[in-house]
C-alpha cells in the first residue's frame, strides 16, 4: 500500500465524519514525521496491538565491490528495526 492508498482509503472513512481528504493528509504525515522523530529521540517507538520499531546499530566492516571485487571499509551504522505485536502476528 503506497500513502497514496492510505490516505485514499482513511478518506473514505472519515467523509462520513466530514473531514476532508486534505486534513486526512496532514495527519498522515504529521503522525509519520512525528514516530520517526521519536525514534530519532527516544530510540524506540511503540504502538500496541501493532508492534515495536527500535534503532540498532551496525558495526563497521569490511566488504567487497561487487564489481571490482576490491576490498572496501563498510562504515558503521544505524538502521531500524520493526518486531510486530503478537496481535498483528496471529492476524496474518
């Protein structure tokens, strides 16, 4: 599902309420802007019955291009990683 999508399909929802696609969109986006600066902040970021995304960090090391085939130093790193709630787990 894009955000596109989402939006598409959380208006639909909330017309019957009488709130627009517009103000659809700026919650959208001011939600995502606001978990992934309190991910950013806190290093974590739960929601209950949906799951749990915490930053981890990757260690420096060493790699191969894959085109040359020379060695390369891989900086170290920060990514995001996403455990599911069992609730959302037992629905799929």
């Amino acid at each position: 599902m894009t955000k596109g999508e989402l939006i598409d399909q959380l208006s639909k929802s909330a017309s019957k309420s009488g709130v627009s696609k517009k103000t659809v969109e700026a919650i959208v986006s001011e939600t995502f802007e606001t978990i992934g600066k309190t991910i950013k902040k806190a290093g974590r970021f739960s929601y209950p019955s949906f799951g749990t995304f915490t930053v981890t960090k990757r260690a420096a090391r060493k790699g191969r291009n894959p085109q040359t085939g020379e060695p390369i130093k891989i900086k170290a790193s920060k990514s995001i990683k996403f455990k599911p709630a069992p609730v959302l787990k037992g629905k799929l």
